[in-house]
C-alpha cells in the first residue's frame, strides 16, 4: 500500500494516526490518536502496525 504525506491511517491497536514524516519506505513519524479524538503519542510507526489508510490527501485516478 502506497503511504503519503499526511494520510489518515488505522492502525491494528484500533488507534489512528497521521503521517507527518516518511524516513524510508515501510518506516514513519506519526502523531498517534485514540477514539476519542486525543493525541496519545509522536512517535515513529512501521508498516507491520498499519492496518488500512482511512483517507488520503489526494486520490489516485
């Protein structure tokens, strides 16, 4: 799955998280959000953690 810039992500704990940063392909710098809309966390995620991207900034045609 291709992951950009500032995408939406679910992540397989059922947390959210927007990617600020990509350092290399399968590893990111996110900020982490719980069910409720609260910032838990900055930190960097990997691909294994990413479930689905729930929205994305552009689509692809």
């Amino acid at each position: 799955m291709k992951i950009k810039k500032f995408d939406v992500v679910e992540l397989k704990n059922k947390n959210k998280a927007v990617i600020l940063e990509i350092y290399k392909r399968k590893k990111y710098y996110a900020e982490i959000v719980n069910e409720r809309g609260e910032t838990v966390t900055k930190r960097d995620i990997i691909n294994n953690e990413i479930k689905n991207v729930i929205y994305g900034k552009e689509k692809i045609r």
